[in-house]
C-alpha cells in the first residue's frame, strides 16, 4: 500500500510538473513569437527606412547634377579638383559625400576618384556623346572593398562626363550588424520570458501541490481534520478554501455519525438487555403466578413498544441528515391541520390550530410533517391530565407573537409554529438543551420515550432555515416550536 501511494503521489506531482512545463513552455512561446514578430517588423521598417533615404539623395545628387549640366555648357576643368572649393564638384560631394570622377572625351580619367572608379563601354559612349546631360546608371558595382551605385553623365558636345557614386556596403554592414544585435536581443527575451514563465508558473503551481499533497493525505490515512493552508483571492486560493470547507464538512459529518452511532448504541443496550432479561423469564412462565406473567408479559410489551420507537426515531433522524424530499411550496397550515387531525384520532386528546398571517413558505412536507408530530407526540406524552386541549399556533411573517419570543428564533424567520400543553413543563436549566440527542430530564427519565423526537425537530428546522425554540409556559406547562425560513434554509 505503501508504494501504491507513492506512485500515486508521484504521478500527481508529475501531472504539476507536467502543467508547470507546459505553462512555462507556453509563456515563453507567446514571448518568442511576438518578440519575432515586433523585432522583424522594426528591422524591416527601419532597414526600408534607410535604404529608400540613401537611394533619394543619391538620386537627388544625380539629378541636380543632370540639371546643372544641361543649362551649362560644363567643361572636365570645371569638375577638376583644383577647382572643387565652391565649384560644381564641391556641389555634389557635400549632400552625401558622393564619389566624384571626371571622365576626357576619350572617356580617359581626367580627375580620379577615391577611390577611383571603373570605366565601361556605356561611360565611354556617354563621355563622346554630343547632347549634354544623357545619363547611364550601374549598380552594385564592386569598388575596392566597397558595394557602389555609379552615374555616368555626359557634358555634351564630346566633352566627356561625369561619374558619381555612392557606397552602400557599409549601409548594409550597419543594417547586418542591427540584424544580428535584433536576433540577440530577440533570444535574450525569450530566454527571460522562459525564466520569468518558469517563476510565475512554479510560483501557481506551488499552491496546487500543496493541495494535492493535503488530498493525497486525506485518502491515505483516511483523517479529514487536515488544514489546507491557502492563501490569496485567486481561484487557486478559492478552490483551496472550498476544498478546506469540504473536508470541513466532511469531518463533522463524520463526527455527527460517529456521535449519533455511539449514542444510538448507548440508549439501544438497556431495552435489549431488558427484553433479555424478560425472555430468559419466559422459560419458567409456567412456574410465575398469573399476577407476574401478566406483568411479564405486559413488560415485554412496553419494551418492545420503546425499542421500536427508538428504532423509528433513529431511523426518522438519520433520514433527517440525508433528506433529498425536493423543496416545494407548501402551507404550514395545512400541514399542521393534518398533524391535528391524525393527534386527535391516536391519542384522543383535544387538539386546537390557531392560524395568522400568510404560511406559505417553501419547505420539504414530509420532514415538517414528522417534526410536527414530535411536538405534538411530546406534549400528550407529558401533558397526562388531558384537562385542557393541546394548542398549536402558527403565525406567519408580520404578525405579532406577543410575549412567546422563545429561546434562539431567528430574526429572519417567516413562520413560527408553536405547541402548548400543560404538562409539568422544563426546568430553566434544561431548556437549553431539551434539543440535544438521547438528552432526557431527570424528571421525564421514567417516561417512556428515546430522546431523539426533538433533535429530529431541531435538524428540520435548521434546514428549513430556522431555529428550535423552547419556554415555560406562564401558568404551567411548556411552548415548544420551531420557525421556518419564507424560502427554506435546507440544500436540495
């Protein structure tokens, strides 16, 4: 059993870690791809960004160029270098730092540039051409160490042309080197995402193990008094503080059954020992005088009469704790004229009902019918004399009580039910507690009966939303009852 629970605690613990992975897997996914996304984005707008302003301003150069010479008639000489400060040369190479080459007629280097720059067929057929400003462009064009843009513009008359170029290799090494810092920043913020998710994760799932761990030991060792320790306001602290109202629960529903069997025992172990006693008699009835087998006899009757009340009750009880009778709208008045009606025909006794107020609530029938026959079977049972009728009063919500406020009613109650008889009635310091199980008065010990007719009164009342009341009745006697919640107190 032992390595049962074992396995069982490690399969659960590998279920967390499993959801512990998954979390961390997840958040770090989500980071990765929108990290990507946001980091690609941005690269390639900034990287269009740069590309498209360095091609306009080389295509700016070019074309200032082209208007330059078309409205001038421009010579080699006006490009050279010993004329750049302030010339037409000092022009194109300020905006952009653009290479500048002056080509011959014969399309010879007649200023070379740094560095200089290759001459093709095209640049010679521009330099001998006789319109000014023709315009032939090369690209990617490998110059020393360098990727360049080049534009061969002819001067016109066969005077030659002009070569300008713009580098964007190193544009491109600056946008590779921002690529490659984008692809680490990207790693570096997945890989925090995933310590940050691993974090947020364990620091989740820590509360679950812990709860796990506290349902493995309630089905290990079977004990439901173990407190689940949770704290917080999320749903992982609502579902621990639900699971340590359920053992709660469970446990005094445990501690109720356990007290109700050892009482039931209790009060079960006299009458069966009588009855034993009395049937051990019965083996020499032959030798007893009339006067004693009647006695006998007689004996056995009430014993069997008590013990099968006992039964009944404690069956009534354990019924009461697991009742699933549906709520339903139902008037107490009805009820307790049925009560009345049954009373008067099993013990013959005068039974008056007094009505106020509206008694409709929502309650189970059956569980009120039988607290109310308790009330009533009680008050015959003590009330021996018979010289007054027994009086039930029911009263709904808003109507007065008079002077019968009775021991713990509850201040939302919508009906109150109450018997009166003129029996002996309850000592002051037993009123408190006529409601407990197999609980008897000293004086009522004698009686016949189990104990139990009021605790069925006081597990009605509670689920219907009420509470039990008992009082000395001015002039003798005792007012026993119970209130009723306008919409029930009791789960379904």
């Amino acid at each position: 059993m032992r390595s049962g629970a074992r396995l069982r605690r490690w399969v659960a613990r590998a279920r967390l870690s499993s959801l512990r992975t998954t979390f961390t897997v997840s958040f770090a996914a989500v980071a990765a791809a929108v990290t990507v996304l946001v980091g690609f984005l941005s690269y390639d707008a900034a990287a269009r960004l740069v590309r498209v302003d360095q091609q306009t301003v080389f295509e700016g150069v070019v074309q200032d160029l082209l208007d330059e010479v078309r409205h001038s008639a421009l010579t080699p000489a006006d490009f050279a270098t010993a004329d750049a400060d302030g010339g037409p040369r000092d022009e194109l190479i300020r905006p952009s730092g653009t290479v500048v080459q002056v080509l011959g007629p014969d399309a010879s280097v007649v200023d070379r540039g740094h560095p200089p720059l290759p001459v093709g067929a095209d640049d010679r057929r521009i330099a001998a051409a006789r319109p000014a400003g023709q315009l032939v462009e090369h690209r990617d064009v490998d110059v020393g160490d360098g990727m360049y843009r080049v534009a061969t513009v002819s001067l016109g008359d066969g005077r030659g042309a002009v070569q300008i170029a713009q580098e964007f290799s190193d544009t491109e090494d600056l946008l590779r080197e921002l690529q490659q810092r984008t692809v680490l920043l990207v790693g570096a913020v997945v890989i925090a995402a995933g310590l940050f998710g691993w974090w947020l994760a364990r620091r989740i799932t820590s509360r679950l193990v812990r709860l796990a761990g506290a349902a493995e030991d309630v089905a290990r060792t079977g004990r439901l008094g173990i407190q689940v320790p949770v704290a917080g306001y999320d749903e992982v602290a609502r579902l621990g503080r639900s699971f340590d109202r359920m053992l709660g629960r469970l446990a005094q529903s445990e501690e109720d059954q356990r007290r109700l069997v050892q009482d039931a025992g209790h009060e079960l172990r006299t009458p069966l020992t009588s009855l034993r006693t009395n049937i051990s008699m019965l083996r020499r009835i032959d030798e007893l005088p009339p006067a004693a087998r009647g006695e006998l006899v007689a004996d056995l009757a009430q014993e069997s009469r008590e013990l099968t009340d006992l039964v009944n009750e404690l069956v009534d009880l354990a019924a009461g704790q697991s009742d699933r009778e549906p709520l339903q709208r139902v008037a107490l008045a009805d009820i307790v004229e049925d009560v009345a009606v049954a009373a008067r025909r099993r013990t013959g006794r005068a039974v008056t009902v007094r009505v106020s107020g509206d008694t409709v609530v929502d309650g189970r029938p059956g569980a009120l019918q039988r607290a109310l026959s308790n009330l009533v079977d009680n008050a015959a049972k003590f009330d021996r004399g018979g010289g007054e009728p027994i009086d039930i009063v029911v009263t709904g919500v808003g109507m007065p009580v008079g002077a019968s406020a009775g021991v713990g009613v509850g201040s939302g109650a919508a009906v109150r039910v109450e018997v009166l008889d003129r029996g002996p009635g309850i000592a002051e310091e037993d009123l408190d507690r006529v409601f407990d199980r197999f609980y008897r008065a000293p004086d009522a010990r004698s009686l016949p009966g189990s104990g139990l007719g009021l605790s069925i009164v006081r597990e009605v009342a509670a689920a219907h939303g009420g509470d039990p009341f008992a009082r000395r009745r001015e002039g003798g006697g005792s007012a026993i009852g119970f209130t009723v919640g306008r919409r029930g107190g009791g789960e379904d």
